[in-house]
C-alpha cells in the first residue's frame, strides 16, 4: 500500500448470483432458482470489497492529493499505490483479486459490494470506500493491497482497527475476522508473515479511514511486498491471485458461517 506519487473515480456495485444447489436431497430439476440460492453457504450475506487505490489515479493529483478527515486527522484522498521494479502496479493487483473473490463469493451465494468496479479510474477517497461497505450494511468487509516495504523485507500483514469511535463496535469482530483470515492466507498461498511490519503478521493502525470509519467489521491485508523480488514474482502471477483470492473467500466464508 504504501504509495508511488498521486491514481480510479467510481461508484459501488452490488451484485449477487447464486449458481449451484448444495443440499443433499436438491437437484436442479426439482429445486427452482430461490431454493437454490438459500442452500449456499453465504445466502444471505453481504460483503463489502475495497480494491486498494485505482489505475489512473496518478492522472489527477488535485483530486488524490485533496486532504480528507479519516476520523482521527487529515490525510490524503488517496495514493496511487505502489508497485514492483518492472512496474506492475499495486493497483491492477489489487482489482485483479478483487474480481476473482467477488466471483468466488458470489458462486456462494453472497452479494458483493465493490467499492470500484475498473482499474481506469481515479478514486473514490477512502472516506467514500468506507461509506460505500457501510452503507450496504455488509455482514464483512476486506480492503485488498500489496505493500511498498523495504527491499530486503518479506510477507504480509493483516491492518487491524483501534477504536476510535465509529468503528467502536466492531473491533473484536475485526480481530476474528483478521485471525481467520491471517491463517487461511498463510496456509493457502505459503506467503510468510511480514518481516518488516507488524507482530506476527498483526498491525493495529489508527492513521487509516478505511479501518477507523468502518462500521461493519473489517480488515486490511497486505497481501506481500511488492519491492521485494521474491513476493513481487508471486504477487503478479494471476495464478496467485486466485489463490489469494481463494483464501479470502475460504477465510469470509468460515467466519461468517462461524458468526450466524
């Protein structure tokens, strides 16, 4: 996440589909479409998804560069993010895992909420991401990036809220969230926990919006390093996209169906 200079202005999508009949006795002949969908594991819930910057946002730094209140102090609209030395941007990363766990989700039965829907846009600010999720009354909410450490630091890290007023109620459902979701990443994609951040793969930040304004529980990873050479290669394969993406959605699926 951490950022290149001033990058995509978008609005939310809501959209759910469920695809597959999971009950024992239910097959698609006898089973309509409502019946089909109760049966899927995240019927019902929403989730709230916040690909991390935007593709063009470095084509409009008055906006990006505008200053915003993130519910402790001032801070900038936005970043255009970071990216690896061969210039693959943190950006298209992060939409690109986005789009897989949306799919993911939404073959579950869920309806997601995307804070941006392309990578050709500038923005929208983090207060706005924030209000997008909480507006939707998501059940969950993740916000997706890579990080711009140091060159010789490695792995991940989970962001955790500090209460700060908004988000009061929902931070020991974050902490859940971001424990599950910390193991099913690491187990899954055999990414290490950062090295160079936080406490086993756990950092508790109260300088950014999207964590102090949220209302639904809600975590951010850094998913690894992108200035770092090994995790740069992993992190630009579509290949580990999906992977992470099949973490996170292993991850919402077991802590939601662990919080009906």
């Amino acid at each position: 996440m951490t950022l290149r200079s001033a990058r995509p202005r978008t609005v939310a999508t809501l959209a759910a589909s469920g695809l597959a009949c999971l009950m024992l006795a239910c097959t698609t002949a006898n089973a309509g479409p409502a019946t089909q969908r109760a049966s899927l594991p995240l019927a019902g819930k929403i989730v709230g998804i916040d690909p991390g910057h935007n593709g063009r946002n470095y084509s409009d730094p008055s906006y990006i560069n505008r200053l915003i209140w993130n519910g402790r102090e001032q801070e900038t609209c936005d970043t255009t993010g970071t990216e690896t030395d061969s210039g693959y941007t943190e950006a298209q990363f992060n939409f690109n895992v986005a789009e897989y766990l949306a799919s993911d989700l939404r073959a579950e039965g869920a309806a997601v909420v995307l804070t941006r829907t392309s990578n050709n846009g500038v923005g929208p600010c983090v207060p706005e991401r924030s209000e997008i999720i909480n507006r939707a009354h998501a059940n969950v909410a993740i916000d997706i990036h890579a990080d711009g450490g140091p060159a010789n630091g490695r792995g991940f890290t989970i962001l955790e809220p500090v209460a700060d007023g908004p988000n009061d109620h929902v931070i020991g459902a974050s902490k859940t969230f971001g424990e599950v979701l910390l193991q099913r990443y690491h187990d899954l994609t055999r990414m290490p926990v950062s090295d160079y951040d936080g406490t086993n793969g756990i950092s508790y930040r109260n300088n950014l919006a999207g964590l102090n304004l949220t209302t639904v529980p809600k975590v951010l990873i850094e998913c690894g390093n992108m200035r770092n050479s090994t995790d740069a290669a992993l992190l630009v394969r579509s290949s580990f996209q999906r992977l992470a993406a099949r973490a996170f959605a292993e991850a919402i699926t077991s802590y939601l169906q662990a919080t009906r």
